[in-house]
C-alpha cells in the first residue's frame, strides 16, 4: 500500500534520441519520474525540460558515458545516494560498427562490448538484486532481431545483441517466482541515428522501409506491462525470424550480407 503511493522511477540509458527517448516519453506519460542518462548533458538537459513541462514529472539527469567501465557504477551509486528507489530499468544505450571483420578497429569493437553488454550487465545485476529483495520491479532490455541472427558488415553488433537476449531470458528463468518482471525487445531496423553513429550510411538495409521508433517503444512498454518475456516488434521481423529459425544458418548469414552490403562496392 505504501509503496503504491511512492512516486515511481523508471531508470532509461540511450534517454536523448531514438527508441530510448520514446520509451522515456512512455514512461513519462504513465507518470513515470524519469532518471535519463546519455552521453551528452546539453541533449539530457533538453529533454529532461521537455518532459518535465509537458507531463508535470521529476526527471533526473546523469551525463555518463557507458564505454567507459565505471560508468554504470557511478550511476548506480548516484542514484543511491540521492534515496531514489529504481522501479523500473531500460537497457537501451547501444552502438553499431559496420565493415568487414578484418579490417575494423579492435579498440573500437572492444569499446563496444563495455557499451553494449558491460553496462547492461552491470546495471542489470546491480537493480535485479534490489528488486529481487522487495519482490517488485521490472527490467526492459533492449536486445534486436540482429542477436537472432548472424550479421556480416555487423558481425560484433549482432553477437552483442544475441549476448543481450540470450542473457535476459536466463536471468528471468532464474528469477521466476519473485515477483520481477524481465523483457526482452527485439526491434529491427529503425528509423534513428544507429545507422549514423555505426558509419552505415551506405549499406543497402536503408533501402528498405525503417521501423518507427514510437512504434518499436510502444511494443516494448506494452511487453513490459503485461509481464512478457520478448516481443519482436513488426509484423516483417516476425516473418523474418520464423523464417530464419528453419533456415541454416549459412544460408541466413549469406542473405544478411546481400542485404546490409554496401551499396557502391570500392
């Protein structure tokens, strides 16, 4: 009864653009308080205003950059000391990086490990313990139809995103019976700067029409509400990973790279 009328908090990484910014709208607009991290304070700053006037809610802002290891400590240990109780989590902060395998940056693709599994991990391990312990709380992890299949010109990226789902599913099995809801979404190709930041501009997947990113967060919202374990969102990734689940996986990974080749070939 008493933890009904505290205000709720639902703790979003990737807050600024894209599926992670309408997925804070969502939340927002549920009466959510939001807790926003992103990289840059100016963008979190903008949208923490935006929010704030329009639905009359407390947002928190931690500028923080997810390559770096500390950093979902920090915000973990920020957010302590603020007395702020997390409710819900978003996973969302995630990055691409496209080329052939032989010839991309190491340091680069190790950077994107931290980003795109170290930080889940850590905040994932770090919230699911607390909620564990009050029998209540619920963690969205952004994963992507890319981690059901294999991705050349994206071979790390999709990896990481099979890591994602393949972990959010077992963590859930684990924590069944306590009262934790934990989801998996899977969107595919959307219209946001993901193709921008991963250098893909010239890859032929943005011939194809791009999922809207209100859309793909409304899916995901709608999963983590009803207690779901996954949702794909779009009825054309559906089809796809049906498809992709009775094919061989040589097969799979030579129509991927027919379709996330580049279009002018050097």
């Amino acid at each position: 009864m008493v933890s009904h009328l505290q205000p709720k908090y639902a703790l979003i990484t990737g807050a600024t653009s894209g599926i992670g910014y309408e997925l804070a709208k969502i939340f927002a607009q549920n009466a959510y308080n939001l807790i926003l991290v992103a990289r840059t304070e100016a963008d979190l700053k903008a949208v923490a205003n935006e929010f704030a006037q329009s639905y009359g809610i407390s947002v928190v802002t931690l500028p923080k950059d997810l390559f770096r290891r500390e950093a979902p400590f920090e915000i973990y240990e920020e957010i302590h000391q603020l007395g702020i109780s997390v409710d819900v989590l978003v996973n969302d902060a995630a990055q691409g990086f496209y080329g052939k395998f032989v010839e991309t940056d190491v340091q680069h693709e190790l950077d994107m490990l931290q980003l795109n599994i170290g930080a889940y991990l850590v905040l994932t391990k770090l919230y699911l313990r607390e909620m564990v312990q009050r029998h209540e709380g619920k963690i969205l992890n952004v994963a992507s139809i890319a981690g059901k299949v294999p991705g050349p010109y994206q071979a790390v990226y999709h990896g990481t995103k099979a890591f994602i789902h393949s972990f959010t599913e077992a963590i859930r099995a684990e924590v069944a019976d306590s009262g934790v809801t934990i989801t998996s979404l899977l969107p595919g190709a959307t219209d946001t700067d993901f193709f921008r930041k991963a250098h893909m501009e010239d890859s032929k997947i943005l011939e194809q029409d791009l999922a809207d990113p209100a859309k793909v967060a409304k899916d995901g919202f709608d999963a983590l509400m009803n207690g779901d374990d996954m949702v794909i969102s779009g009825l054309k990734n559906k089809a796809q990973i049906a498809a992709s689940n009775i094919t061989p996986d040589s097969l799979v990974a030579k129509t991927m790279m027919k379709q996330q080749e580049p279009r002018h070939k050097s």
